[in-house]
C-alpha cells in the first residue's frame, strides 16, 4: 500500500483527516473543555497532536522529555513555563519549549485555541492542576 492509503509505509506514515476523530480531554491533563486528535507518531516517541481548547481551558503542569513545539492555528492562546512570564500565541505563532520545562497552555479566557503540538520523543509527566490565580497571572 502507498502513502495515500492512509496507512504506513516504508517511509511514510500518513494520517488522513477523515480517519480520525477528537477525544475529549480528561481530567487529570487538563482543566475546561478539550478536544484532541492525535495523528503520527516516530519510532522514537515523537508526535504530533491537534488541540483544541476552549476559552480558559489549558493543560495541567506537564513537561515532555524531548521538549515540545506549539504552532497556533486559530484562537488565541496562552504559554507560561514555571518561573517565568507568560507567552500569547496567536495564529501563525510557533512557541519551543524545551525538553523537561515544566509548562502549561491554553485558551485565553475570553478565546479558545487551536494549535498543532509537536512534542519529542517519549510521555510527558503530567503534574498538578494550573490554578485560575496562575493561569491568569503573569500575561
């Protein structure tokens, strides 16, 4: 089979937009209304992820051994790394995070955000929940 058949190959993996669905965040990742659709992922753990947060919606502390990248593709969003001020990300916008940084994003409280995440090889560690004086704070 080759690469438009929607199934791996030899060095293709392709994953089409009308074979896969949104799951519903849980509540142990994730605070608020999420939607996720996860696509490919590398030998080496690598993949990448559709996310969709509504407004105020954001992950919890979590960190990815190989970092993550986020690319926004609609909505307004928001990034903060412990320690340190927050990031806006609006569309168009690519954030690096790198490789075991404790972070949380999401939605603005008055925006959802859709982004692509790309997070490197191997599980994150999911920690506590964002606290709405956190999430809010340091924008």
């Amino acid at each position: 089979m080759g690469a438009t058949d929607g199934v791996r190959s030899a060095s293709v993996d392709v994953s089409r937009a009308d074979q896969g669905g949104f799951e519903r965040g849980d509540q142990l990742r994730f605070t608020g209304d999420v939607w996720l659709r996860s696509t490919v992922t590398a030998a080496d753990g690598t993949n990448v992820g559709v996310v969709h947060f509504a407004p105020g919606a954001r992950t919890h502390w979590h960190r990815h051994p190989g970092g993550q990248f986020l690319y926004a593709v609609t909505g307004r969003g928001r990034v903060r790394t412990r320690g340190e001020r927050g990031h806006l990300l609006e569309p168009g916008d690519v954030i690096h995070v790198g490789p075991d940084e404790w972070h949380f994003h999401g939605g603005t409280l008055d925006a959802p955000l859709l982004h692509v995440a790309v997070n490197g090889g191997g599980a994150p560690e999911w920690g506590d929940p964002v606290e709405d004086a956190v999430f809010e704070e340091g924008f």
